[in-house]
C-alpha cells in the first residue's frame, strides 16, 4: 500500500473520471487503472 497527498483539483479530476466510468471503480482502483494507462502511452 502506498499514501500519497494530492491537490483537491487532481483529486475532483479522479473523481470525475472515475464517475464516467461503467463501472464506477473505488478512487483507488481509479487511480491504478489511470497510473497503467499513463505507463502504457509512455511505451507507445
């Protein structure tokens, strides 16, 4: 398990994708499922 802090902007912005979501994941499953995206475009 890992804690970090962030902003309320990047925190409602989480929030707002994970809202757009069909299956509406938890915050944390967001976070992950954003953090491998990222990864994944990186290697593009």
């Amino acid at each position: 398990m890992y804690g970090f802090r962030m902003s309320d902007t990047l925190r409602d912005g989480i929030d707002d994708w994970r809202e757009g979501q069909p299956d509406k994941p938890s915050r944390s499953e967001a976070i992950r499922r954003l953090v491998e995206e990222a990864l994944k475009a990186r290697q593009s």
